[in-house]
C-alpha cells in the first residue's frame, strides 16, 4: 500500500471507491507476440507447424499491469 496516514487524522478520509483502498489496479493489456509476430508459429516444414512457445500458438499474449489509482494517488484513502 502507498503512504501511511497518521491515526490522528483517519477520521477525516475513507478508503478510496476506485481501488477499494489498494492504492493501485491491475489491467491487462493485449500485445503482439514478439517471438511470432503474431502468427502463432515459428516455423513451418511439410505443413507442419511449430507452435510458439510464448503465445501457445495464439499469436498475443495478456499482460498484466500494476497501475498506480489516480484518483488518491497511491494512498489508499481519499479525503471525506
């Protein structure tokens, strides 16, 4: 979680509605594979074809983000 906020003052902010008090999200984005360039495979020899490790043959891949809430900027807590 981001910076802590003296006891003495708790009674006058709330958990943040964006990230439920977190002070960051996760999102996935969608990416190309780079070892494919998004065919799905590395190589082909006789019509077979030699799946891409990284993307399992899918040509993209998810990949997850940790990003920082705007909304209390990393605290956790917003003002009342």
């Amino acid at each position: 979680m981001g910076a802590l906020i003296n006891n003495n003052q708790d009674a006058e902010y709330t958990i943040c509605p964006n990230c439920n008090g977190e002070g960051k999200y996760s999102t996935y984005s969608c990416n190309i594979c780079p070892d494919c360039n998004g065919k799905g495979y590395l190589s082909e020899i006789n019509g077979i074809k030699q799946l891409c490790d990284l993307c399992s043959g899918k040509g993209k891949y998810e990949l997850l983000r940790q990003i920082t809430c705007r909304t209390c900027n990393g605290n956790g807590k917003i003002r009342k």
